[in-house]
C-alpha cells in the first residue's frame, strides 16, 4: 500500500462478514447511513468482545491486511494482529487495503458493544448484514468524546432524530 488506499467500505464489511465478525458500526458513516450529509472516509466499529470474536476479527484484520494510522506513514505500520493485542487494547486507528478502519471496544459514553447492540438497527448493504448504532447512540458518542468535529455535527444529528420522533 505505497499511497493511501481508497475508501470502500462495501469490501470492508464484506471482509468482516466473511469473517463472522459482530460489530456496531458507529460514528460518521453510521450518522451518515442515518441521514446525516457529513461526509466521511473512515468507518467506526465496535466489536464484540467475546473471545470467539475476537478471534475471527483478528483473521480480518490479516485479510484486510489491516496496518496502525500514522500521520506522514500512508500504508501505516506494521503491528501484532493477534487476538492476544486485540484483547489488550481499547482503541486502534486503522488503514487497511480498502480505507481507514477505527476500532473502538469502548466508545466515549457508552459501555461498548452490548449497549450499542441494544438498540442498533440491522441493515442490509451491499449483501451484507450490518448493525448501525442508534442514532441516539451516535449523539450520546458524539457528545461524550467531545472533540470539535463531533461538536459541529451533533446539531444536525439532533435534528434528524426529531425529525425522527417525529415521523413516529
């Protein structure tokens, strides 16, 4: 991966759907699958802790030939895809073969996995199963981690979900 591989997030989710991996996906593209017109070149999961999952999401993570996000490195640096590493960490900034790829077992506001599970809305893209967080979910992520781009786009995420509430 001599430059910064373009993002596809289709082959992404293929990948992790080949592999049995369970996820959430979070952050600007689970906004966007929401409605949200941000745009975004990265997708944000959180996996399943179970050590199964773990497991398959490691075998992934070679097949995506998954590298650490360093600024000045595009093809990013090479790194212990083990389940070991995996079970050690909350967080990994990722490039992989098809994109950008951040997992992270804890998101800011929520308690990981499980709770984004319990209210994740199913999908089907492409062929592929894929659990979105709650919009709702997104928000509280968002509000919690508190960084500036999540500040600039929480008023029109809390505008799609009255928009939401509103439809019910």
């Amino acid at each position: 991966m001599a430059d910064a591989p373009a993002f596809d997030p289709d082959r992404i989710f293929a990948v992790l759907a080949a592999h049995r991996v369970e996820y959430v996906l979070i952050g600007g593209l689970a906004a966007a699958l929401h409605g949200s017109s941000r745009v975004t070149t990265d997708a944000d999961i959180t996996p399943s802790r179970e050590p199964n999952n773990i497991e398959r999401l490691a075998a992934a993570l070679v097949e995506l030939d998954a590298r650490i996000r360093t600024e000045g490195v595009a093809e990013g640096l090479a790194f212990d895809r083990s389940p070991a590493l995996l079970r050690s960490v909350s967080m990994l900034n990722l490039v992989t073969k098809f994109g950008e790829v951040d997992l992270s077992f804890e998101p800011a506001g929520t308690s990981g996995y499980a709770d984004l599970r319990e209210h994740a809305i199913e999908a089907e893209i492409h062929g592929k199963r894929v659990m979105i967080a709650a919009l709702a979910d997104v928000i509280r992520s968002k509000a919690a981690a508190n960084r500036p781009k999540d500040r600039l786009a929480l008023p029109e995420l809390r505008e799609l979900l009255a928009k939401m509430g509103e439809r019910k």
